[in-house]
C-alpha cells in the first residue's frame, strides 16, 4: 500500500483511491477517510491522478539520489561531486 504525507496530511492508496487519516476527537478513534473530501478544489477521481503522480514522482526521485550519491561515490571528478552535490540539495 502506497503511503505519504502531503503536508499535514496523513495519506494511503487503497483500492478505492486516496484516503487521509482523520484523528478523532476526544475518545473517538481515528479513521480514514476520502481524500477527495479535503483536497478541493479539484474533484473526484482528479484528486486521485494528482496524488498517483506525486506518489510516483516521489519515488522516482528517492531512486535518482540513489543513483547519483553511488556515481559520487565512484567519481574522482570534483565538478562532478559539486554537480551531484548540487542536484541532491
């Protein structure tokens, strides 16, 4: 299950699309519920495409810095470590 935070926002992707997590007030448990509920202005199944690309773009992201601190690791160029320095900032 995909899970993120967006700000305050506690979220996960299940089946049905997004959903944050609601903290209950007083005694009441907390909950999840529709993401589409709290993320207006957009609408329906729009919050959940924006969400998916976030998710993946994230990801994406994580994978990349993987990627250049093992090149930086490996280089011996120093206006490459700067570069890669700079990129993972």
């Amino acid at each position: 299950m995909d899970t993120m935070t967006l700000g305050e926002l506690q979220l996960r992707k299940t089946e049905e699309g997004w959903q944050f997590l609601s903290e209950g007030l007083g005694n009441d448990p907390d909950r999840w519920c529709d993401a589409t509920d709290v993320l207006g202005p957009f609408g329906g199944s729009g919050v959940n495409d924006l969400l998916d690309e976030l998710a993946a773009a994230r990801a994406r992201n994580e994978q990349l810095s993987g990627v250049l601190q093992h090149i930086r690791g490996k280089s011996s160029c120093d206006d490459a470590w700067d570069l890669i320095d700079e990129t993972l900032q």
